[in-house]
C-alpha cells in the first residue's frame, strides 16, 4: 500500500510504501512543517482542513450553499466569494492535489 503524505507548511508531497505511522512522526525534509496522511483521491475540502486552512464549520457552510444552486459551481470558487480562503491557499491546495492524483 502507498501512503501519500503532504507537508503542511510548504505543501511537498512524501510517497512512500512504508507504515504511515513512521511517517507521521517525522517532519517535512525542506522546511521541518508537519506531515499530514492524505487517500488516493483526496477532496478540495479534506485538504483545506487537513492543512488548517479552512475549519469544518466553514465547509459545511459552503456546502450547504452549494447544494442549494441551481447549478455546479466549483467549491473552491464558494469558497473565494465567501472569503473563506485565499487565492493563493486555493492555488496551492490544488497544486497538491494534483500532484497527489
């Protein structure tokens, strides 16, 4: 099993095949930043929370509000217009998860 790992200060991503757990206890290898264990196909959400961007109360009010369009409209775009997170928070969270993929 590939465990995928990401730091939380500079957003460098860690595969590795060897127990999470070992990797969980160290820290990022550029900057020193906590490491936090990611799926295989992470969601927008999963990640800014995981990486202390955004708090799940916060989520859940953009979800909500998505669910209730009439249309799709990307979450991170929700997101930018209620000034929940950045435009460079965004960037970067979809540069990791791109990498993760």
């Amino acid at each position: 099993m590939n465990y995928r790992c990401v730091c939380k200060n500079c957003g460098e991503v860690y595969y590795s095949a060897t127990s999470i757990k070992y990797h969980l206890e160290k820290k990022c290898q550029n900057c020193g930043g906590e490491l936090v264990e990611f799926s295989a196909k992470p969601k927008l959400g999963e990640m800014l929370t995981a990486l202390g961007l955004l708090d799940d109360a916060k989520l859940a009010v953009a979800l909500n509000f998505q669910s209730n369009l009439d249309r799709k409209v990307p979450l991170g775009n929700i997101l930018l217009l209620m000034n929940f997170i950045s435009q460079k928070e965004l960037a970067k969270v979809l540069d990791v998860q791109r990498r993760l993929l």
